[in-house]
C-alpha cells in the first residue's frame, strides 16, 4: 500500500507544474487523495464488502468533492487537477495514465443494467466539465475538450469538442502553426 501511495503522489508532482513538493502534494491534493481512499475501497468492493466501500468512498467524496464508485475499474497514474465535481460511476473503466480536470463525469445515460458507463483508455485527457456519459469507448491518446458531451464512441488519437461532442482533426499545417511561430513567417 505504501508503494501504491509514493507512486500516485509522485505522479501528481510530475503531471501538476504547480506542485512545489512532495508534502505539498500528499498534504494538499485532493485528487491524490481521493485515488487512494478509491483504491482502498476498490479492495474492500471486490471483496464483496460494498457497504462499507460506499460509506468510505462517501465519505471521501464529502471531503475531497470528488466522487469515484468503489466499483470503477481504474489503472495507474490517474491525474486528477482540481478534482471538485468530478463523477465516475460503478462501471466506468479508465485506463493508465488518464489526466481528468474538475467537473467531469463519467457517467450513465439512464438506469439500464450491467455496464452502463464509458470505457477510457490510456493516455487520455477529459477537459473541465466534460460528461462522457454511457457505455462508449473512449480511445487511447485522445483529448476531450472542456464542457464537451460525449455520448458516441472516440476513435483512437482524436480530439473531440462540442456539445454534442465531434471529433475534429487539425491539419498538420494548422497544429504547427499554433505551436510554432517560425511558421508563420513561411506561411
């Protein structure tokens, strides 16, 4: 357990430019914190003891103002920025290395059964207030843009904004051009 806590808390000092320390971090990080405690009851929901998951993982969420399903399928090097409001549901997946802003929900579409949350993949980033909502797939590398609504499955490496959400592709020539003033002269 102690391993698992020294490498979501250097995760957090490598992702947040804003991290001076590791005691700031451990100290004043929610999303760090609420990870643990899902980790915790995460193990406690998988040894069928889903009352007190609950009640720990609600009790967090009162604190922190980040609420994760002990059911959640989470892997490593979950990045939480600003963590209030955050929402991921019983049957949510998400994969290694997935960065998530404040306002976020991963949620459902209605009261079916059985898997009914998205699927993120590695390597994923979800915008400030983004809702990627039902059992969709969210493919690795891809961005979703702030306050976009997700309803239908990302393609790998794509980048998707809007309400509802599109994915949208850049040129090469446009991606270049916002990055690098050199080529702005050539153009």
């Amino acid at each position: 357990m102690f391993k698992t806590f020294r490498e979501e808390a250097r995760n957090v000092l490598e992702k947040d430019p804003a991290a001076k320390n590791m005691l700031e971090v451990v100290l004043c990080y929610p999303g760090l914190h609420a990870v643990l405690f899902y980790r915790f009851t995460h193990k406690l929901y998988k040894r069928k003891w889903f009352v007190l998951a609950r009640v720990i993982s609600q009790i967090v969420r009162n604190f922190t103002g980040i609420e994760i399903h002990p059911g959640a399928q989470i892997g490593k090097g979950l990045f939480i920025d600003h963590g209030m409001g955050i929402v991921i549901g019983e049957t949510a997946e998400v994969g290694d290395n997935v960065t998530i802003y404040h306002g976020v929900t991963l949620g459902g579409t209605g009261k079916d059964k059985g898997k009914r949350h998205p699927t993120v993949g590695d390597n994923v980033l979800i915008g400030a207030g983004a809702k990627v909502l039902g059992p969709i797939k969210i493919g690795s590398d891809s961005k979703i843009g702030a306050n976009s609504v997700v309803l239908k499955e990302v393609p790998e490496g794509s980048t998707v904004v809007g309400v509802p959400g599109r994915v949208v592709t850049p040129s090469a020539q446009k991606v270049t051009y916002i990055y690098n003033d050199e080529d702005t002269k050539k153009a």
